[in-house]
C-alpha cells in the first residue's frame, strides 16, 4: 500500500491524489457579485450541505496552488455576504465548466458561458436561470484554513430562499432524481452524471437489523460472499423461519444440493438481485 505522508510531497500532488480519491463531488456554481455590483459565477466541488435547522451549505474556494492568490467569488462572498448556490446537472455541465475559465477582473461569466441572469428575492446576487435548483444565502461565516496556495476557504452560508423547478418534482411534490440527472466532480477531467449510477440499499434506520455478528460463522468467512453481501444478510430483522426453508429447499434442491461452494454461489445470485430473503433461505437450507 502507498503511504504518504502530505508534507512530503509537492501540494499540486497532494490536491491530484485528494481529488481522485474523495470523488464524486457535488458541484456548487457559486454566483456572486463585486461591491460594485459587477456579476460573478464560478463553479466549486469542495461543497455540500451540512444541516437543515437552520438550513447550512458550505463550500471552499482554495487558493490558487500556483500564485497562491485568491479567487473573485471568495472576495465577493466576503465584501458583500451573499451567494446563489446554483445546482449542476447535465444540461448544464459544458457551460459550467467554461464558467470557471480564469477571466480578468470585470468579465461577466454568465455572458461568457451562454447563462441567463435571473434576479434574486432575497439577496442581490443573480440566479442562473437554466439551473434546475437555486438556492439564495446569506453568508454567516468565512473560514480561512492557511495563507498559502492550495489553502481552503470555508464560506458558511445560511439558505434564505429555495428555487425548484417544478419540471424536475415527481407528483408527490418530491425531487426526481433521474430527472434532476445531477453530475458531479471527481479527479482530473472526470465528471459523474447521477443518475446513471443510482443504486438503492434500505436504511438500517428504518429495521433494526441482526447484524454481520449474528451470521453463521460458515456464512460469515465464505469466499464466495463479500463484505457487501454480508451487509446486506445483516440487514434483516429475522432470518427465515425453518419452514419457509423447507419449503424453499424443496423446490430449488436440484440447483444447490448441500454443497458449500454451490449454496453461496447461488445465494450471491439472489443477493445481486436484491432478494436477501431468498439468499437466506440458500444459505439455510440443510
């Protein structure tokens, strides 16, 4: 295993491996405005949301590694205490990413990416209109994390005013998360679109499972069964009773028979499709 230890070596490397490895990001497109009310947008993936009463999104722009100098957003954020959080999805993606293109001073990125200004309730920042969620702030706190490049700079914003496009609610009144189709950062050039890689696991909140513990020591050290198949044995409040076992034995006895290798390769079978129930019973069966 690479062991390293981050003051040996070079920031620009430390920041490539961190990218890489804390990946996806969710993208925050921070729009801001100058003392003088000239516009700015920008796009961070140091970004998330970290509580709901009061309603609290963080997000860093790090110095710069190479000059060490510090971005308009963050001088905006400080001068005038607000900021438009605009969500990121795929419909967007090309434009945001050419909104982080380094302009001078005094260029309105949202011309320059093709977006649209669409004026705020609450706060004097514009929204990006083609963003399916915008999110008004005020900032509460900014937190310098060190002087030089590559240093973060936390601006702790509290949500004043929600914007949802109502395209993207399903009829409950819910965010649709396959149509929000979010992307999301990770290292390098690399982006993740959500929505094609949305799987569902029960919350453990919701049951009060038996845990990895309470398996069978044969099951527990299979090398058939991962830890994540582990998992989700665990995950149930009970196991099958020994008659729902029977009964599931009886009528698949000719794909397992009491060989090992075979009843966890078939109770895998079940568990990638999600029916832990029916593994369990494999697993169980005499």
């Amino acid at each position: 295993m690479l062991s390293i230890n981050p003051k040996d070596i070079p920031t620009v490397k430390l920041h490539e491996y961190l990218l890489s490895v804390i990946a996806p990001r969710p993208i925050a497109l921070a729009s801001t405005i100058d003392v003088d009310g000239n516009p700015n947008v920008s796009p961070f993936s140091f970004f998330n949301v970290f509580s709901a009463n009061p309603p609290i999104l963080i997000f860093s722009p790090a110095r710069r590694v190479r000059g060490n100098t510090t971005k308009h957003t963050l001088d905006n954020a400080k001068a005038t205490k607000e900021v438009v959080i605009n969500m990121v999805n795929y419909d967007i993606v090309q434009q945001m990413s050419l909104s982080s293109t380094e302009y001078p001073e005094g260029i309105n990125e949202f011309e320059k990416a093709g977006f649209t200004m669409l004026a705020s309730e609450k706060i004097k920042p514009f929204r990006v209109a083609e963003s399916p969620v915008q999110i008004e702030c005020k900032v509460t706190e900014v937190i310098e994390l060190g002087n030089e490049g590559g240093a973060g700079n936390l601006i702790i914003c509290e949500v004043v005013k929600l914007h949802i496009n109502e395209a993207f609610l399903d009829k409950e009144g819910s965010i649709d998360q396959q149509k929000l189709d979010l992307v999301a950062r990770a290292g390098g050039s690399l982006y993740s679109r959500a929505r094609e890689g949305f799987f569902e696991i029960p919350k453990p909140l919701s049951i009060l499972g038996i845990g990895v513990d309470a398996i069978p020591s044969e099951i527990r050290n299979s090398s058939i069964l991962t830890g994540n198949n582990l998992g989700m044995l665990g995950n149930v409040e009970a196991i099958p009773s020994e008659e729902d076992v029977n009964k599931f034995a009886k009528e698949h006895a000719n794909y397992v028979g009491n060989n090992s290798t075979k009843k966890h390769t078939f109770a895998k079978a079940f568990l990638e499709k999600n029916d832990v129930i029916s593994a369990w019973k494999v697993l169980l069966m005499n």
